[in-house]
C-alpha cells in the first residue's frame, strides 16, 4: 500500500504523524503542499484545509490520528 503525507513546513501535527508511521515501520512519501500546487489543489480537492492529510490505499484523513496509523501496520 502506498501511503503519502501531504504536509507544510513548522507543522507540528505534521511531524508527529511521520514520526508515528516511522515508528510503526510504514514506509510513506512526504509532499510539501506549500511548494506543490498539484498536491495543494488534490488535498483541498478532498475537502481538507488542514495539514498533514495522510492518503493509504484508498483511505484518506486529516490530522494526527494515530489509531488510524495504528492500523495501517
């Protein structure tokens, strides 16, 4: 499964998230929205205006949810 964090600079729920997902072994790619206006337009596309919004598979959230990233091991 492919999982991407869509992210922005000094967020911190943002590194919180990538720690939690390096922490359970998840391997995932990190896209800074605020240098990428594609992934800014699919983030707010998905109906999010916040950060980090974290796409797994075909599920996709907002925020730091570390049940979610829980089961995502």
């Amino acid at each position: 499964m492919t999982v991407t964090v869509y992210s922005k600079p000094s967020c911190v729920q943002c590194n919180a998230t990538t720690r939690a997902l390096e922490r359970q072994g998840i391997t995932y790619t990190l896209v800074d929205i605020s240098e990428d206006a594609e992934a800014y337009d699919l983030v707010t596309g998905l109906g999010y205006r916040q950060v980090p919004v974290v796409i797994a598979g075909e599920q996709h959230w907002a925020g730091f949810r570390p049940d979610l990233i829980g089961g995502l091991a």
